[in-house]
C-alpha cells in the first residue's frame, strides 16, 4: 500500500439523511421489525463511525452524472455480494440477546461466518449469490461496517457500558478478518505459511459529477491484498519437494488506531511461538501502483503522514516538512510489548529499520507471471507475463536523527536481477521515514511483522510483497466491469504464485 497522494475527501451534503434513510430500510427488511422488537433495539441516531458514516454514500448515475444511483454504494456491494441477508439476522439476533457473554459469543460467531462466506464466495464453492464477480473482496467490507454501525446501534436490555461495546466492535471486526480461525496442522512433513492482506482505501474523493449529495468515485475502490487473501485461506499447495503447504489469510484494516492495538501481533504471534505448528513463512501483502510486484527489502519505523480509512493522521507534514520523529511518538510505530523480545533492543525504542528475509531470488525466478492472463491496460513492457517482479530496495532516511534532510537511497531500483551492484542498506544509527513501501500502513504492516520475527527469534522467511494497482475502470461510476475484474484477478492469481514460491523455498 503506497502512500496516496491524492485530496481526500469530506462527507458531503445530504449524507445523514441517506444514511437515516439506508438505516431505515434496513430496519423495515428484517423480519423481526413486523412485531416491533427490531425498531426498539436499535437507535439510528447513535453516532456511526467515520468508516460506517460512508455507508451512506451514493455515486451519481453514470449516463446521467447530475441524479444519484438508486442505491448507496455500499448497499450495492452487499446485495452484489449475496450478503444482504447478513445483518438483519446479526440484528435479529442481537435483540434476543439477554446477556454480555452471550453477546460475546454471538458476535464472534456471526464475524467468523461473515469471513468463511466471503472465502467460499472467493474460492468459488458452490453457488456464488450475488451479480457482483466471485473475485470482488468489496462486499466483506461494506457488510462488515453495515454490521458493526448495528452493534454501535444497538439497545441491550441490560447495562453496556461503552468500553464494553467497543470490546464486542473489536470481536466481530477480528473475527471477520479471519483471524480467529487460523490453525495449522503439527508435523515435519507440512509448510505453514500465514499471509495478510488489506482492506480496500482511499475511499473518499475523486470525481463526482453534479448531482447533490454526490461521492467522489474513489468509494469504489477494492484491494487485490484482500481478495488474494480470501481467494488463498485454507488452501494447500503442493511443494516442488513433495510436502504440502497450508496457508492461512487475514486481512487488516487501513487504520493507525488497530495496528497500534496489536491486530497484527494477536493474530501472528500465537503462530510465531515455539511449538508443532509454529509458522515457516509471514508474509505481508498490500498494493502498490503500476504493472509491477514490489518484493521489499527494507521497512521502516517511520509512520503516519496520510491519514487512514477513519481519518486518523499521527503524524502530519507541517508546512511542507515532515516532522522528526525524535521525542515525538507520533511519527514512530509503538509496538505492544505482551508478545516479548530479545535483550538486544527495548521494545520501547525498537529498531528503526527491519529487513525482508523472503527468498527474493527463488520469487523472481519463478516467473510467476507466466500463466497469468495480462488485464486491459497493462504496461509491464514484457507481454510474455501479466506482471514484472522487482526486488525493491528504495528507501528514506534522516541520515542524523535530529535534522529534517533527508536521503534517498537504491531509486529507483533496478529491474535486473541480481542487481548490477548491491544495494546500500540503511546507514547505522539513521532514522527512517520512508521504507521500500513508504511510511503508510502496508509499511507498518510488513515492519511489525519482521519485527515480530526478530523478537521471537525465528530465521523463518517474513516480508512484504506489494501488488500492482486494481483501480482501473471502464466508466466513471459503474460499480465494477469487467476491466476492473480482469486487473483484480490476475493480480491474485500471480500473487498466489509468489506465495507459492516462499513455500517452495522453506527449508
């Protein structure tokens, strides 16, 4: 996930009464509302988050860009999901529910069934419901803010204090990644490979016709790292040496807030642990931009300079300068301490730099591109293959930790490989500001992984692919097409082959 560059956005005029409008609906469409148990139990004007406020939202029409589409966008990719019966039974559900524990139990369970249906629909078992392609990764996300504004909603009839409800938030939301089913078998004989991926971003902004109340188009962006992530969950590969590999998929959101609460660490950790079924492979997954897999060497500390899906920024450019992170916590990732550390830094002030241990040379060579059909538009210069795979070793760094000059190093890194030299690693005692994927949250996420790795000790490959860019559409405002499709297919299935490759290199 590069950084973006684009202007974001603001919630635009109209928004709450759409959303009071889409809630109402939604209220009237679930059985339970005929015998009033569902209008009691939920109150439309508790305040949604910034990321549920967007449910709301609608797209002009696309023949007519002055009138707004029938539906909300998100609205759109729930029914095109097949998902639209989800909520109203997680409602339905909630207002029968008499206890905490019992609503513990209920939202972790009904998250889990939210990303097993989202996984089958990928991976094309059985029917696939919905118009929208079996590929599309958009309708996990939309129904998971549909079910988490209902939580935040939701009247108990028994005391929930606030605290306790952004526990049972936080439940639903991890178990909906998938990050509560990952498990892997015991033995010598197998591959473990975990791999993450991410919600879609940069939701807000981009044009937006004329018509009132209108969101810009970039609502319909979609993230190839999640649905590689769905389309591999569960999966087996078979090894080039006869073992079979099992791979577990999760996905992260676009948020500084989750990440600094140790989403990546909770769900890796356990599996980084000494024992039978201790990981052989992390790995990191998000997107980039262009035609190309950026496999990255070098990942920095350095955060938090483009806001993320909730708006939150820990680290502003100020004036043009961005900021040192020197005494200034902000700007540095803060890592939870509950999963340990070696002696040899403080998990307080963690290393600036980590680096990539994945099998780049194994990656490339493995012309993972070649079985791939290449989408419409397409500029990797080689046509033989859907896409080019770089080692990139670009970085940015405060060569002195106290001055706001700035270096870049290995740019732009070559496409040959091996290199023609080596590349410049970070120098000793810099700070960094940008790693090889930039100091947003795809850099965050391959970071505390490797880090992660060197706290436990392990020699395991961990690091951080990104892909090319999906946003590539037919038309201004159509929800998807086929081009979309087409980008966001070939990107996973050649992302699947990289993931394949780090298995068949695990010694």
């Amino acid at each position: 996930m590069k950084n973006p560059t684009h202007t974001f956005g603001v919630a635009r005029v109209g928004t709450v009464a759409l959303l009071l409008a889409a809630t109402t609906a939604l209220v009237a469409a679930t059985p339970a509302a005929a015998n009033g148990r569902v209008s009691d139990c939920l109150d439309p004007h508790t305040p949604l988050s910034v990321e549920e406020n967007r449910l709301s939202f609608t797209l002009p029409d696309n023949d007519n860009p002055a009138v707004l589409q029938s539906k909300p966008f998100a609205q759109q990719m729930v029914e095109g999901g097949g998902l639209q019966d989800f909520r109203p039974q997680l409602v339905r559900r909630l207002c029968q529910t008499t206890t905490a524990g019992t609503a513990m139990m209920l939202v972790k369970q009904e998250g889990e069934q939210l990303w097993q249906a989202a996984v089958r629909r990928a991976q094309h078992k059985g029917k696939v419901n919905g118009s929208l392609p079996y590929s599309d990764d958009r309708p996990l996300y939309w129904t998971r803010l549909q079910s988490t504004a209902a939580i935040r909603q939701w009247k108990p009839r028994f005391d929930l204090p606030p605290a306790s409800r952004a526990t049972l938030i936080t439940a639903f939301d991890r178990a909906s990644r998938g990050m509560f089913d990952i498990d892997f078998p015991a033995g010598r004989s197998v591959v473990r490979v975990i791999t993450s991926g991410f919600d879609p971003y940069t939701l807000d902004g981009g044009p937006a016709g004329t018509a009132p109340g209108a969101t810009g188009n970039n609502i319909r962006h979609g993230n190839p790292s999640g649905a590689t992530a769905l389309s591999i969950d569960g999966t087996t590969y078979q090894t080039k040496d006869g073992r079979t590999a099992y791979i577990q998929a999760y996905t992260l959101p676009v948020n500084y807030t989750e990440f600094k609460a140790g989403y990546l660490e909770d769900t890796v950790g356990p599996f980084m642990r000494p024992g039978p079924r201790q990981v052989d492979a992390s790995i990191t997954v998000s997107q980039a931009v262009g035609s190309e897999f950026w496999l990255e060497q070098w990942n920095g500390r350095y955060h938090g300079t483009y806001p993320g899906n909730d708006k939150s920024l820990p680290c502003p450019i100020v004036n043009g300068v961005p900021q040192l992170a020197v005494n200034n916590h902000g700007c540095n990732s803060t890592v939870v301490q509950r999963w340990g550390g070696p002696s040899t830094f403080s998990l307080t002030n963690p290393p600036q730099w980590t680096s990539a241990t994945l099998p780049m040379a194994e990656m490339i060579k493995a012309d993972t591109g070649r079985s791939v059909p290449r989408p419409p538009g397409d500029t990797w210069p080689d046509t033989s293959v859907a896409f080019g795979v770089i080692w990139h070793t670009s970085y940015d760094e405060f060569p002195d930790c106290t001055s706001p000059a700035r270096v870049t190093r290995n740019n732009p890194p070559p496409v040959a490989f091996p290199p023609p030299t080596a590349p410049i690693p970070p120098d000793p005692g810099s700070c960094s500001y940008n790693g090889g994927g930039g100091n947003y949250l795809s850099n965050e996420s391959a970071y505390r992984n490797t880090l992660l790795r060197d706290r436990m000790g392990l020699r395991i490959p961990a690091g951080h692919i990104h892909t090319p860019d999906m946003q590539h559409f037919e038309t201004p405002y159509n929800p998807s097409d086929a081009t979309f499709d087409a980008w966001r297919q070939a990107i996973a299935a050649q992302t699947r082959n990289l993931i394949h490759a780090v298995a068949d290199s695990v010694d």
